[in-house]
C-alpha cells in the first residue's frame, strides 16, 4: 500500500446544541495515490448519526491529491432528516422569534482544481442542494412564504475557486497560510429556483510560537446578493466556526468572523487547545460595526492517532452564555 494509509471506524456518542444527545459510526481512511511522501494525504472520512431530535445524517467529505499533487478533488456529499431552528435574520434576532421546523436534504458539493507552482490552486465548484421542507409552524414567517427558501426547492450553482495553500498538514496544521477567494452563480438554467450570488473570502495563518505549541489564526468574510434561500444566507455556529453558538443562530447577507485557536502538544499523542472567536451578520457590508459582534470561547482535548501524519480526533467544548456546546469530530475546526 501508498506510505501513510490507514483506516479508522469508531462508534462515536456526543452532544451538540443543534442535535442533543446523538450515536453513530465515524470512520477515515487516508491514503496517497503514489508512494512520494511530498504527496499530500488524500482521505475520505464519513459519518452515519441519528439524534434523541429525530435527526438522520449520512456524510462523505472527501479530499482527493493525484499523483505529484498537480490536481485536487474535493467536496461533499450528504443527505439529512433534519429537525432545526429558524431564529429570523439579523444581528439582533430575539431568541422568542424562533421557529422549528423539519428539512429534508440531499447535498453535493465538488471543486476541482489544479495547482500551479508550489501552493497555488484554481479551478470550479459545482453545487446542487435539494432542500424538501416537511414541517414549519403554523402561522410563522417560514410557512407564511415571508422568507425565501420556506418552501424549499432547489439550489444549483457554479463558482470560481481561487486558493493559495502552503499549509504543512491539512488536518492539523503547524506552520503555513491558506487563503480562498470563491465567487459563486445560482441560476435558473442550471435548475435553482432560486437566483443569486455568493462571495466568500477565507484567510488563515498559522504560527508555531514553540516546540510544542501554535497559534492559529482566522478571518473569514461571506456575502449573498440577489434571492439566496435563508439555507444559503451567511451564518456561524456549530462544529468549525465559533463553537459554542447554535449552527444558524444569527444569518444575514453579509458575516463577518474572526476566530483564533492556541494549540499546545503534551507529547506524542495528546494535546490541549484553547479558542475564542467573534462573529456578525448584517444585511450590508456597510453596516458592520465594532459593537456588533457576538463572542464565543472554549477548549478542548486532541488525540493523535496517527502521529506521524498528525491526524487528530478532537473534542471541544465552546461556550456562548448558556450551556457549552460538545463537538467530537476528526480534524482541527481550521
């Protein structure tokens, strides 16, 4: 077999303010199309998750390198039952203007890029997103048809996709930047019902301030235009960005967010990190203020079980006022 493969499946139990208690099967396997070792590591890793909320999950994300590196697919592909929460748009939503409601998704997302020179990526990203809506409250905004997207229907695009990547590890960095510039067109002739644009903007950098520790750093901007469903609007929370905020508390047109981990090894296998975050959503670019941001922070406890290629397993906890929020998953949130 290719140096550096390996294959990991665990059951796995966790709770997440988006699905309470939740039980399943995760797995990895990581692999490389050549036997070079200046080949990054390709992977695959799924999940199957059902949720005391009634919620049904089955994901494969997958990150594939040929050989030398020249190009890269990856993407997602997803389907879910999903019990959720509407909290309305805006930086200031009241949390009595929540509605529940009930989505059924079938997702696929693909970038395929090439590299030119040594961390420079380019290429195209196809989005197709089926969203079939089984339940909304009775008399609420998103039964009433007062918010793009409460029917449903479906969202298909295309985009550019700009990245320039000199990261050491992808799972859990150590040193290096990564940058992202996608521009994306939601039309009807590719079959959405719906008619927009999105531009997100992604910039990380990563310092190792000592032999055992790092300190990550990210900025990452989101804008829609046009007719985007509320599925599509720019938001925070969840597993990756600000942990500890419910995944679609606040959502708008525009979001700005600034988040920043401190990493620290305790030896071969185990580590500790801490992370704290700010994050806003507006209606316009133009309205972003200093005292709009919302604040999370937390830590958490890393497992390395393959130290060579510093594949990690994580589990954080954030907080956000309230109860903290459990995430257990593979990977670094950036």
């Amino acid at each position: 077999a290719p140096a550096g493969a390996g294959f990991v499946i665990a059951p796995v139990v966790y709770y997440t303010p988006e699905t309470d208690l939740a039980w399943g099967l995760v797995g990895i396997h990581y692999f490389r199309l050549d036997a070079r070792r200046d080949t990054r590591l390709s992977h695959y890793r799924f999940n199957v998750i059902r949720t005391r909320k009634r919620q049904s999950i089955a994901q494969a994300d997958f990150e594939l390198y040929s050989p030398r590196g020249r190009y890269l697919l990856d993407g997602t592909a997803k389907y879910s039952y999903y019990p959720d929460r509407f909290y309305g748009i805006g930086n200031r939503s009241a949390e009595e203007g929540r509605e529940d409601f009930v989505s059924q998704n079938w997702r696929l997302r693909l970038d395929l890029q090439r590299r030119w020179g040594r961390s420079f990526f380019a290429g195209l990203r196809l989005d197709l997103h089926a969203i079939s809506m089984r339940q909304t409250e009775a008399g609420g905004l998103l039964a009433s048809g007062g918010v793009s997207g409460g029917a449903g229907g479906s969202v298909s695009g295309l985009g550019l996709l700009l990245r320039w990547d000199s990261r050491d590890n992808t799972f859990s960095t150590r040193r290096g930047g990564y940058a992202s510039f996608l521009l994306s067109r939601y039309l009807r002739f590719l079959g959405s019902d719906y008619r927009f644009g999105q531009l997100d903007v992604d910039a990380r950098r990563y310092w190792p301030v000592s032999p055992r520790a790092v300190l990550a750093v990210q900025a990452l901007f989101r804008s829609a235009w046009g007719d985007p469903p509320f599925q599509a609007l720019p938001r925070f929370g969840g597993l990756n960005l600000l942990r500890g905020y419910f995944d679609g508390r606040y959502r708008d047109r525009v979001m700005l967010a600034l988040q920043a981990d401190w990493r620290h090894s305790l030896g071969r296998r185990l580590g500790l990190c801490a992370f704290a975050g700010l994050a806003q959503v507006q209606a316009q670019a133009s309205r972003l203020e200093l005292d709009g941001f919302h604040a999370a922070a937390g830590g958490g406890v890393r497992y390395k079980f393959n130290p060579r290629e510093n594949l990690i397993i994580r589990l954080d906890a954030g907080f956000a006022g309230g109860e903290p929020a459990f995430y257990l998953t593979f990977a670094e949130a950036f």
